[in-house]
C-alpha cells in the first residue's frame, strides 16, 4: 500500500509541474530580439538595408519561436532561397545551423511581426 501511495504523489506532482511548464512558449518581452532589433542589431540593420531597394517587393520581419529559440525572419515572396534570410540571435542563418527549411516552417511559432510592407 505504500508503494501505491508514493507512486500516487509522485504521479501527482509530476503531472502538476507538468502543467505549469510549456517549453514552447517563451516570452516575446525577453531575449535578443525583443529591444528594437532592426535599429540596434547591426546585422540586421543590414539584412534589412539589402531589402530597402526598390522594386524588392513586400516584406514581413517576424520573430519566431522554435525549438526554445528565437529566430528573426526577413520575408519576401520573391526569394529564391527563404532560409537565408531566418537567422538566430547571434546572426547565423537556419542553413548554416543545419536547420532544414520544412522543419523551421512546420515547428515555428510566431512570436511578434515587427515590420510589414512594402520596400
């Protein structure tokens, strides 16, 4: 009978934490893009500066959210190549972290879209 209360709490405590805890959700007021990161992160100044030329089209810079990491993502509908332009907190694109596109784009979660029109 002991066994079967201990195993009882412990069911119990584990399913408490475990309701408490969502390790997909981070906040969108913390971490690395939150404090105006297209006026004070260089690279990306410079990613969007790329896309201020005319006739580059509409543009979206969204933060997103995946696999407990933020990523920024420039979009565009007429890039060729969209995973070269979705970059981690330290300016690496999903490419050079081994990140296949599909897999960014079916586990992402959008965070907060930080600019939307046309350049």
């Amino acid at each position: 009978m002991e066994k079967f209360t201990l195993l009882f709490v412990l069911s119990i405590v584990f399913l408490l934490t475990a309701v408490h805890c969502n390790p997909d959700k981070l906040d969108p007021d913390k971490g690395c893009f939150a404090n105006k990161p297209l006026e004070t992160i260089p690279w990306a100044k410079d990613e969007l500066a790329s896309f201020q030329r005319p006739k580059s089209g509409p543009l979206w810079v969204t933060v997103y959210s995946y696999k407990r990491e933020y990523f920024l993502a420039f979009e565009n509908v007429f890039l060729s190549s969209p995973m070269s332009h979705i970059f981690d907190c330290s300016g690496k694109n999903i490419s050079e972290r081994n990140i296949r596109y599909n897999d960014f784009t079916a586990g992402r979660k959008k965070v907060r879209l930080l600019l939307e029109g046309s350049c």
